[in-house]
C-alpha cells in the first residue's frame, strides 16, 4: 500500500519536472524570439 503511494507520487513529481522543463524551453524561446524580432541596428 505504502509503495503504491509512494509510487503514485514520484509520477506526480515527474509530471511536474516535464512540465517545468517544458514551460521553461517555451519560455526562452518565446524570450530569444520577441527579442530578435524587436532588434534595431
């Protein structure tokens, strides 16, 4: 019982770290892209 809580917990943890890693690499690209698109030379 214990080990399929604990078990259920890590998938929620790792669910959360993809969706973390996600959010972040949409993050810079969105940042890197507005900001190339906003560039004046």
């Amino acid at each position: 019982m214990s080990g399929h809580i604990e078990n259920a917990g890590r998938k929620g943890y790792c669910m959360m770290y993809i969706f973390l890693f996600f959010f972040v690499v949409f993050a810079t690209w969105a940042y890197v892209y507005w900001s190339n698109f906003d560039l004046t030379f």
